[in-house]
C-alpha cells in the first residue's frame, strides 16, 4: 500500500477504469474502495462490450428483461444492464462522495459514441442517463469533439457532473477546460456541477514512438511524449484554475494508462504522472503492478519551457503532434463505435439464443 499512499499524499485519486457484474456482486469493488484506496470508477463501451460480451454473467438478467418485455430492443437491455452495474458501484462510493466534499467517489458512463458528433442527440441522452441513474456521485462521459464541447456547456449549466473524454491534446483540454468554465458562469443553483477532464496518454507514445523509431531508434523522446504532453495540460490547468481549494474546479483525469510497450514500465503512467488535484483512471491490472513494484515520483512542478522546448524536437523532424493526435481522437471515436456494435451484435446472439433454447 505504500506506493497507493504516495499517490494520495500527493492529493491525486486513483479510480479504476473497469465494471462488470462480477466485479460488483464478488465484493472485490467493495474491497478495492475500503482496503485499496481505489476512489472513483470510469466505464466506456470497450469495458461493457469486455464484461457482458465474454461472459454469461449477464444471460439470466436478459432472459428477465425478455420475459418482462419480448419486445425489448438490443439497445435498451445494454441499458438497463449497464445502469444497473453504475448505480451499484456509485452506492458503493457514496460515502467516498460525501467525505470528499462532493470531489472524489465519482463513477462514469458514457453517452453512445454514435452520438460524439451530435450535440443535440448528446444532450438528450446524457439528460435521461443522469435521470434514470438518479445518483450524485454520477458522471456522464461526453467525447471532447467539437459538437461534444457544445454539449459539455449546456449540460453544465444545466447542473451535470460531466466527464470529458477522449482528450488528446492541448486544443481538446482548453476547448473543455473553458466550456466547464462558460458551464458554470451563471450556475445558480448552490451545490456546483462538478467535472474532470479525462486526457488520453499511452496512445500517444504508440503513435508518435513508431516515427521516432523511424529516425532514431534510440531517440530521447521514445516513450516520454506522452507524458510530457499531459503535464503540458496539467500546466494550462493550474492556469484555467488557479485557485485550487475553490468551486468550481474541473480535475484533469489520466485517461489509458496501461502501459501498451512491453519495453517500458507497466506502472509508467502513474509513476510519472503524479500531481495535485488530478485523477489517473487505470485497469485493474495495472493497479496491482503499481501497488506491487510501481516508482511514483512526488509532483514537485513541472517546467513548462523544458516541456515546450522537448516538444519542439518533434517538430523539427516533421513530427506533427497536433495533427497526429487529432488523428486519435477521431480513431478513439470509431474504436468505441466498433466496440459498441461489437456489444449489441452480442447481445443480440444472446437474445437469439435464448429464444431458440424456449422454442
């Protein structure tokens, strides 16, 4: 527990980016919370495709939902499942909530990703999540596209704790950064909406590290990149917030932390990434490396014209790092929308297969 403790003395949350039924029902979340110092969860449609398609965990609660309605859609069981698994895991946190002063014990489901590009459509569904759920300790995940950043604002201001996802680089966390700030200008209502800003870090090593190589297989920047893009978001942070023991506060969360190069350390993400007021959200997995054999640093600053400077490198060997990681949004869009279909294709084997065993 010692490296967990490292992390919390440096006032950064660590939640986990995984949910299923069994995780939820064999006690192993309830421990993760009380023994763990695990104090927040995030899902998206690659965890739900993982937990309900490579499993039979969900088949008897679909065979209800089928039996109570047979006209029900693919759609609306992943629904009412995936709104089952969140409400259990945020009654689990609650008290994590209410002892944080509304700013931890967060748990995270995601608007479909066919929608990442309609602000409307994201909206409306964002509005019935929030109010099927009916939990505090909710937030609903919002892609940081252009059409999600008009979404992020008016479902701010209309009192929703939002996670902005999907966040590659320093154009996505200002456009979010601000519309939490617009969000939240005129907010009425006493208890502020609360938010995180969820930056994307290991896909951007896996992008950029493949050029580098191409030019130098022993170059200074392979497997850092990515790090020192996220402290660069870290540093327009402590500047969009200077204030930082004061509402309203938007946390910068470290989004796909696994480590995917088997060279680097499989606890790197956290290790390096360790600041106040942020969240790393990392897989089970790599929580327990981390517990295990992690090296956290302690946040003593970080030198944005240091940062500035590494990353001018890469521009001058053609890198172009802006282009590359809108590039990754726009793929980290579709990957959800194949998992996504991936996951109702899947229930709808289920389903299939249920009514044959009844004929």
């Amino acid at each position: 527990m010692k490296n967990i403790e490292t992390v919390h003395k440096n006032k950064q949350s660590l939640w986990i980016d995984f949910i299923s039924k069994n995780l939820i029902e064999s006690g192993k979340l309830e421990t993760l919370i009380n023994k763990n110092g695990i104090t927040g969860l995030t899902s998206n449609p690659s965890i739900f495709e993982k937990a309900i398609s490579d499993s039979n965990d969900y088949d008897e609660d679909i065979k209800k939902l089928l039996k109570s309605n047979s006209k029900i859609s693919s759609y609306e069981i992943f629904e009412e499942l995936s709104i089952y698994d969140i409400k259990k895991a945020a009654e689990l946190l609650l008290n994590t909530y209410e002892n944080s002063n509304h700013l931890d014990g967060y748990v995270s489901i995601e608007v479909s990703p066919k929608l990442a590009y309609k602000s409307k459509e994201t909206i409306d569904q964002a509005i019935v999540l929030n109010k099927k759920i009916n939990m505090p300790n909710i937030m609903i995940k919002v892609p940081a596209t252009d059409e999600g950043i008009d979404a992020i604002k008016i479902l701010t201001n209309m009192g929703l704790n939002i996670n902005a996802t999907l966040m590659f680089n320093q154009r996505h966390y200002n456009n979010v950064a601000t519309a939490f700030l617009e969000g939240t200008k005129n907010y009425s209502q006493k208890l502020l909406p609360f938010s995180v800003a969820s930056f994307f870090v290991s896909r951007v090593d896996t992008e950029i590290d493949k050029l580098l190589v191409d030019k130098d297989k022993n170059h200074k920047l392979l497997g850092k990149t990515a790090i020192i893009n996220s402290r660069l978001a870290y540093i327009t942070f402590l500047k969009k917030f200077p204030n930082q023991n004061k509402k309203p506060l938007q946390k910068p969360l470290w989004g796909s932390t696994g480590t995917k190069n088997p060279n680097y350390s499989d606890s790197v993400y956290i290790d390096k990434l360790i600041a106040p007021n942020t969240v790393n959200t990392v897989p089970l997995d790599t929580i327990e490396k981390f517990a295990k054999k992690g090296k956290p640093e302690n946040y003593n600053g970080w030198n944005e014209k240091e940062i500035l400077s590494q990353l001018s490198d890469l521009n001058k060997m053609g890198i172009d790092l802006n282009q590359i990681t809108e590039n990754l949004q726009t793929k980290g869009v579709q990957l959800f929308v194949d998992s996504f279909d991936n996951l109702i294709n899947s229930i709808k084997s289920k389903i299939n297969n249920i009514q044959t065993q009844s004929i």
